[in-house]
C-alpha cells in the first residue's frame, strides 16, 4: 500500500493563552421554592445566574465573571471566591428581583417566582494561572477534568446567555454578528417549510497533543415558527394550505370525509406539539401545551354549578368572539385526579420564539432539512474562520485574559492508496474518488436466482404489462452479475389491508414448490416485494412475516423506482439480493502480507452499536447489536440483537451475544484465531466504562468459549468508532483535494489534533455525494492483534470501509459498523403487529408510563431460525 505524506488544513484553533486569573471551584444548587419542587432546566438555571451576577449583586460581582455550567459547578475568579468565602446563599423574587428572608423562603409555594441560589466552595480545587498547563500536561492528575471544564465554560460564557442554544452549539440572530459571519449563516428558507432551519456554530476545548484545542463547526437544528398558534399549527401539517379550515374537525376518532387525514392530522399536532411553550392573550406569562382537544371552542366546563362551552366562556368573561371553535382547543392542564382540565382556544395562543424542535422529525421534513444543511467545504471553512473572530468580542474570554488563534491548524496527515476490489475471476476495480463500477464484471461469489417470487401491493392496471418488462430488465442485470436467473416461480396481488394473509400465501406457495421441485430449499427463496411509495405500514409488516414469522427473505422496491426500468437501479437492487441470498458482492485485496496471513488465520470482524428512542422517549427501549463475520474474506455477517432500558450506553447482554457469536462460528468451523472488535457511537467520556463494561464482557465469553471448546484464546483487538464528532478535514495540498474542495478518501490524520495518552486517529474514507466530507474518529482501547500499529489498523478499517455490500463505493465507515446500525433500526420491524398497536396505545409520547421491557419482549419476536446467519438487514 502507498502512503503518500499530505497537508491538512482543520477546523481547531490552538489555544494561545491559558486563563491568566486563579479560579476557585464552587459547588453550586440553584433551588425552586416549595416542599417538592421540580428542578429547573440548565437554561433557566443560567439565566438566574446571570441575572444575578449582572443585576441583583453586582457588589459581589462586579465586573469579574463567575463561570457556570448550569448543572452544580461554577468558578469564581480570586476577587469573586475572596468576596463569596466559603459558602454564600441568594435568595430572590425572580420577577422583581427583591431579596427574600429564609423565613418568607419557608412560606413559599411551588408556584411562587422565586429562587434560592446557594455556593459552596470546594476546597481541594483551586486553579492557579502557573498551575493550569501542568495540570493539563499530567494525565493522573486529577484536576485534569475541573481545568478542562473552566476552559470549556471561559469560550461558552456569553454563547450560554443566548437563548437558541442547544448543547455545545448556538444559534445567535442574525443581527448580532458580523456581517461576514451574517453572510455565512444565512440559509435559504421557504416560507412554506413546516419547520424553521437555522443555522448556528459548534464551539468545544479539549486538550490534543501539546496543546490545548477549539473545534469550531457549523450546526445546523430546527426550530419551531413562533407566531400565531393556529398559523404554525396549519404549517406544520400541511403547509401548502392556505385555509384554516383544514384545522377544523380534526379528531383521533374523526368519521366520515376525509377521516383519515383528520385523524393523522390530529395525532401530529398531538405528538409533536406537546411541551411548547405559548403565551395566552387573556393571561400572564408562559404556559406549556399539554395536548389538544377536538373542537377547542365547543368543549364544555362547569362554571358556578352550570355547563358552558369555552366558546361561551370567552364571549361572556373576556368579550372576545371566537372565529374558530372547529380548530382544536388547547389543553394546558390536565389532572384527572382533581378533576381539573384548562382548555383554551388555539387563537388566542401564540408560539413563543426560539424554541428547538428536540423531536424526532418527521421524514418529509429531514429531506428538506438536509437539503438546507448541505455546506460544501469552502462555505463551511469560511463560516469556521469568521466564527472564531467572535471569540475578540467575549467579555468571558477578557476578563479570564484566555487567547485563542484564528488561524486553523493545518497538520501532517497521510493519503492511502484504496485496496484493489476484486470481483469473479479476479477481476480488479481501483476505486477512483471513492467509487467503483460493477457494470461488465460478475459477482466475486454470485448466487443463482432461480427460486423467487414477486408481490404487488401497488394497484396496476394491466400488472403483468406493467411488471414484466421490468421483471425481465432486472434478470437482465442479474445474468450479466453472473446469477443465471430463472423465471420467477410466481406472481401474486397483495392484499395491503392483510398483508399477514398475503405472506402465509407466500410461505404456503415456497413451501409447496420446494418439495416438489428438487434442490430448491425456502433458504435459498428471496420474494420481490413492490409497494406504492407511501407504504411504510405495509414494508414494516413485510418485514415482520418476513423476518420473525416464516423466514422469508424480501426485497422491497417502491413502484416509481422499480418501473424506470433502469439498469443502474436494478444492479444496485442486486447488489443487496445476492448479500441476502448469501453470496458475495465483492472483496478487498490486502495490500500487506500480515493482514492477509491475519485472515487466513480465521479473523473474525466483529461491530456492534446501541441506538436509542428519540429525544424525550423514555418508554421505549434502546436497542443493542452485534454483527460479526463467517467468512474468510470479511464479507458475510450474521447479527445478534437485544434490547435494555431507554438511553443506557453500554450494551447490558453483550456477553450473552458474544458467546452465541462465538458458538455460532465454531459450528461453521471458524472459531476465531484473531477477533477485531469495532464499537460504534461511545463518546469520549464513557472510554473507561467500555473497558470496564463492554471488553469485560468479550473477555469473559471468550474466556467460555475457550474453556468449552479447549481452542486457543483468540487475540482481541477493540476500537471506538465515532462518526458524530465536529473535527473535519479540509486538503491544504491539491494533490488530496477533490474538485469541491473535500479531502479525498484515504486521508488520515493521527498526529496533533487527536486525543493525547490513547491511540487514535481520524480516517475520511468515503467521498461526499454532496457538502462537505466527515472523517470517523478511532480510537484504540485494547489491542492484542496488531500491538497498536497504527499503520495496519488505518489500513484494516480503511479496507473494511471497501466491502458494505449495498454500494459500490467506500463508505464512511467499516463495513460491519453500519450493519450494526442497520441491524439496530431492523428490530423494531420485529414488533408483532397486532401486539404492537397495543404497545403504541400504552407507552405513546404522551402517556408519561414507565419503560415496560417484559411487555417489548413479549411484542417483539425473535429472528426466524431459516435466516440465522443470512443479511436479512441490507
């Protein structure tokens, strides 16, 4: 393999200057009134903070910074700590900002505008200007984390006392930056969009290699529209109308015309707008949507002893008419246990401003999102470069007298000659920009398509007139890939409405054929199923009889791709049918001999990821898995799948999973020499716990498999692969560039800006199709296999990135990682049907129910014995 020496521009920027002030660490509670109170979130916890620095004791504060990372730590330069002592408390009326006694704090109510700000210092840490870069420089010492921490909130500061922040980004308006920075951030944004896409900047310190580093990044986040509550409601569902009629009458148990978009409608406004914050025209201050009501202005109440409508309510006590009592009313309380239930018009609320839309967005609007946060790399740069001038205008920065370059690093990285990828006959493709062609070569292993069937959920007319020509195109493609296809077996209308009646017609239709014609077994059966474009209910229902209950492989087409009838479409259809029918697309020729004798020696790839439910779920499980190959080449991968409690990180069953992995491959004769373990999604702060955890638990199913099996101890190497970090890479030599501006696949970088005292590096593998190209991040935490040669590893996960069986171009990263992944989204696929409305029904967003695994477990069905082993998830 060639390795040619390359210049890479980034986007960190050395910290000049460390913080010249001392610093004391304080414990810190910031506390609501009343017995039980529920705890302020981190945004209003600023807030107070800085209203009390800057307006309620400005004479403990004075112009000197106290910094605060809204949970319970802050640091208080020498002239703050002296003036605060040992332990202070602030209590105060946050409407008026009067001072309150302990007494009056006793008498306090949960709803009262106030709170009880309380410091404690911590004595053992006191940070001092001469101490800081000793610190940072001695990986056991402990204060390590405290210095980082005060770094990170010094550039935060003034970001933190934005509104429209979100983690480690912020999202300022437009017109308080520069007008360089202002050109940068602008996006082009439709009025009619459902959702309002900004754009913001990333910013994070951490320490790298000699030196203390700034990430600076574009982000990108939804918000909701503020305005008129029914105005954002009617975008939102359906933002090519223009009349607010189409907000009338909608219901979950809505009949008659148009009763399903009325239901959906209502289901959305109900699932996406709860917990946004409003304001009413007939009260003060912010109130929180609870959920909605079916006609708002007709719900009825009793007030003084008789029952009125809310229409009738508002007429009568705030004089105001209500144009629209159809639309759905909001309900900003709801307590069954007092019999209490507030419901106000949706046109006397508005949406306040800046609020973060946290939940999963629906898919019609990713697309859109995507669209708009495609950067390429010079636009991205050019935002970086002006966002890091900001950093002049910090007071935070300032006052702590901390300097931080805006001239990016530009680093030494390395370009990697991609593995020749081999096909039938040792056909040889070099990938060129990250990409490679099958037309005109076979199959490297082709398996034969000659048992399949097709089913159409799409109502043609004329199908077979429609289909077949297209049927044939695809056999077509399938002889030239060396499958040397037959006539389908059959051909079949399904019924969308019972899709389980279809699939058992299907199972009945192979089972019957499969003993009456010789050599045909339902393993080596594969079903082309053909939805209409919207199908998503029917494809999960596919999957389910597919998968889980009768073990039937299926390949699903939407009706508007499959009728193009194009050769491009149909080859990459069969590059995922001849991986589930168990053959092999591909392999990557080893440029070095130890990797190479490495495989003849049974090295098994191994990935593994944890995906979990989205923001605000905490009744759905996190889903774990782990894919591993049986092959000599590293292309076959059998998963293993299990679930846990809601957003736990480690994977709870993976010694269980490893050992049925481990059992697996010694039955196939290829009990593993060597066993090369990628991890996917673990952030740097949850290293120690993988070790301890997570390798603990390989180790101990290896130390099984051995025991049981009296076979050597396979060697274990086990990396971290990240794909969602903000360090990007941009070519400072022409010779590494693309004609966008993106590195080319094969840049790495293991030298300055990664993470000091582990082995790490960063590896751009795959070419962008579009904006700008992002590296994954690896991070070695044991390695037995190839002693940490950085070299070999880099050329190992770079190869691996040349064999994902669905495309014929490197992705971003290894090949077993994004099974994983795949794998991880297939399960809930495995909800059965009619068990799984019923979960719906008891865990929804709205329900508030705790996590249930024993009702999961019982809903989802395993994996259906025929398709253990087989690549059922691509």
């Amino acid at each position: 393999m060639s390795v040619i020496p390359a210049r890479i521009r980034t986007n960190a920027f050395e910290v000049l200057r460390l913080p010249q002030e001392t610093f004391t660490q304080y414990d810190i509670a910031v506390t609501p009134p009343g017995d039980s109170p529920r705890p302020f979130p981190i945004e209003k916890k600023q807030r107070l903070m800085h209203n009390l620095q800057a307006n309620l004791a400005p004479s403990i504060f004075g112009k000197k910074l106290f910094f605060y990372d809204g949970g319970k730590m802050g640091y208080a330069s020498l002239e703050i700590s002296t003036r605060l002592g040992e332990g202070t408390t602030f209590c105060y009326n946050t409407s008026t900002g009067r001072p309150i006694s302990d007494q009056e704090w006793s008498t306090l109510s949960e709803r009262s505008p106030a709170v009880k700000i309380t410091f404690s210092q911590t004595a053992s840490i006191v940070l001092r200007p001469q101490d800081i870069a000793v610190i940072l420089n001695n990986v056991n010492d402990l204060r390590r984390e405290a210095v980082t921490n005060l770094l990170q909130l010094v550039i935060r500061q003034d970001t933190n006392n934005i509104r429209s922040k979100n983690g480690k980004a912020y999202f300022p308006g437009l017109k308080t930056v520069s007008k360089e920075l202002r050109a940068c951030m602008a996006l082009n944004r439709p009025d009619e969009a459902e959702v309002d896409i900004r754009r913001g900047i990333f910013h994070s310190v951490r320490p790298a290699v000699d030196r203390m580093i700034v990430t600076i990044d574009a982000a990108t986040a939804a918000f909701y529209h503020d305005g008129w509550l029914p105005d954002v409601a009617l975008k939102f569902i359906n933002p090519k109308s223009r009349s607010l009629r189409d907000l009338y009458g909608l219901d979950d148990h809505a009949k008659g015309k148009d009763a399903d978009r009325r239901i959906r409608d209502f289901k959305m406004l109900n699932r996406y707008f709860k917990g946004l914050k409003i304001t009413v025209k007939t009260s003060k201050g912010t109130k929180t949507i609870r959920s909605f009501v079916p006609d708002g202005g007709y719900y009825t109440f009793m007030r003084d002893g008789r029952e009125m409508t809310v229409k009738e309510h508002y007429q009568e006590i705030h004089c105001i008419p209500l144009l629209h009592p159809e639309a759905p009313g909001v309900v900003l309380r709801d307590d069954p246990e007092k019999g209490i239930k507030v419901v106000v018009p949706m046109e006397v609320c508005s949406v306040i401003p800046d609020q973060f839309f946290k939940k999963k967005l629906p898919s019609k609007i990713t697309g859109a999102m995507v669209k708009q946060a495609v950067m390429d790399p010079r636009q991205r740069i050019g935002l970086i470069t002006e966002a890091v001038k900001q950093y002049g205008q910090f007071q935070s920065m300032s006052a702590a007298k901390m300097e931080v370059s805006t001239t990016p690093l530009t680093v030494e990285g390395k370009f990697l000659s991609p593995p020749p990828v081999t096909y039938s006959q040792n056909r040889q493709e070099i990938a060129r920009d990250g990409k490679w062609n099958v037309v005109g070569k076979r199959f490297y292993e082709a398996k034969h398509l000659t048992f399949w069937g097709v089913i159409n959920f799409e109502k043609l007319r004329d199908t077979r007139m429609t289909l077949d020509p297209c049927l044939d195109s695809l056999s077509d493609c399938a002889d030239r890939l060396g499958m040397n296809p037959q006539r389908y077996m059959f051909a079949m209308d399904g019924n969308p409405y019972n899709v389980g009646e279809t699939m058992k017609n299907v199972y009945d239709t192979v089972k019957r054929k499969s003993t009456i014609l010789e050599g045909l077994s339902p393993q080596s059966f594969i079903l082309l199923v053909i939805l209409p474009d919207e199908a998503a209910e029917i494809r999960q229902q596919v999957k389910f009889f597919g998968d889980a209950h009768f073990g039937i492989k299926t390949q699903c087409v939407k009706v508007s791709k499959f009728k193009n009838d194009s050769n491009q479409y149909y080859n990459n259809l069969l590059l995922k049918i001849n991986a589930k029918l168990g053959g092999i697309n591909s392999v990557v020729k080893w440029h070095s001999d130890k990797l190479r004798r490495l495989f003849m020696e049974k090295t098994v790839i191994v990935g593994a990821d944890v995906s979990h439910p989205g923001s605000g779920i905490t009744n759905r499980p996190s889903v774990a898995s782990l894919v591993f190959s049986w092959d000599e080449h590293g292309t076959k991968y059998a998963a293993k799948t299990s679930i846990q409690k809601p957003r736990v990180e480690t994977i709870e069953d993976l010694e269980n999973m490893m050992s049925e992995a481990l059992q697996y491959l010694d039955r196939k004769g290829r009990g593993p020499t060597n066993i090369v373990f990628f991890r996917d999604g673990v952030s740097e702060g949850e290293y120690d716990n993988v070790r301890k955890v997570e390798i603990a638990a390989v180790e101990r199913a290896i130390a099984t498999y051995v025991r049981f099996t009296k076979r050597p101890r396979p060697r274990l190497t086990f990396l971290v692969v990240t794909k969602r970090h903000h360090t990007v890479l941009f070519p400072a030599d022409p010779q590494v560039g693309d004609a966008r501006g993106n590195c080319k696949a094969g840049v790495v970088v293991d030298t300055d800006i990664v993470q000091p005292h582990v082995k790490n590096y960063y590896l751009q593998s795959h070419a962008a199709i579009q904006g700008t190209s992002r590296s994954s991040h690896y991070v070695v935490l044991q390695d037995e296999v190839f002693d940490y040669d950085l070299a070999m590893l880099q050329e190992l996960s770079f190869a691996l990135c040349h064999v994902y069986a669905k495309a014929t171009r490197s992705v971003s990263i290894p090949a077993p990682v994004y099974y994983a992944d795949l794998v991880c989204s297939r399960i809930l696929f495995h909800l059965n049907p009619e068990k799984a409305s019923q979960l719906d029904d008891n865990i929804s967003i709205a329900s508030g129910q705790e996590y249930d695994e024993r009702s999961w477990k019982r809903s989802l069905s395993p994996l259906n014995k025929l398709l253990d082993g087989a690549m059922y998830f691509v």
